[in-house]
C-alpha cells in the first residue's frame, strides 16, 4: 500500500487549507485512517483520525474544533480541511492508515504511513 499526501502550501495565520491523502495498490476502505504532524524538533504527533465508514472521528486537542477529517472510500481518498490556521500548525503532515476498523491516537494504530506534506502558516 502507498499512501500519497498532497495540498500542502504557504498559508497566512487565519486561512484554510486541505490536504488530501490518497491510498494506491490495496484499498483501504475498511480500514481507520489518520493524520499526524512533525514540526523540526518536536514529537510526531496526532492530529485526527477517521474510521472505516466515515465515523468516530477524533481529533488532537490543539486542533480541535479547527480542523475537520473526512474520507471518500471510492476515490481511496482522505482529506483534512484545516481552519483557522495558526503558526504553530507548520509541521510536515503525514497520513497513516490503521491497523483495524477504527484507529485511535496511537503510532502504534497504524500499519501504512504516507510521505508527508509541508504545510507552512506565516504569522
């Protein structure tokens, strides 16, 4: 499986931007997919998740609220609209999908990673 993320860019604090995630070589439609984000320096961390049927989403705390998962399971596909951009969401953005139905928080909830996306908030 590989997952290929794209629609990441230069954004001013404030603005949106989305972010697509597309799975190629093996469906993952019933799969949990997620995102997660590593700014220079910091941890990878959790961003959001989705489960198989478009459900249970959840989402980081510092994102909650601003950002919005969804997916389209026929075009293989999962999106993150991000709203209300700040500064501290730059970070390179990597998709994963899940190792059940349904993922969680977790790295360790996850099989298949994507190569990331750079997404850059100018203040």
């Amino acid at each position: 499986v590989q997952l290929q993320a794209s629609g990441g860019g230069l954004v001013q604090a404030g603005g949106s931007l989305r972010v697509s995630c597309r799975a190629s070589g093996r469906a993952l439609s019933n799969n949990g997919m997620g995102w997660f984000r590593q700014a220079p320096g910091k941890e990878r961390e959790f961003v959001a998740s989705i489960g198989w049927s478009g459900g249970g989403a959840l989402y980081g705390d510092s994102v909650k609220g601003r950002f919005t998962i969804s997916r389209d399971n026929a075009k293989n596909t999962v999106y993150l609209q991000m709203n209300s951009l700040k500064p501290e969401d730059t970070a390179v953005y990597y998709c994963a999908g899940g190792r059940r139905s349904y993922s969680g928080k977790s790295r360790d909830d996850y099989t298949f990673w994507g190569q990331g996306t750079q997404v850059t908030v100018s203040s």
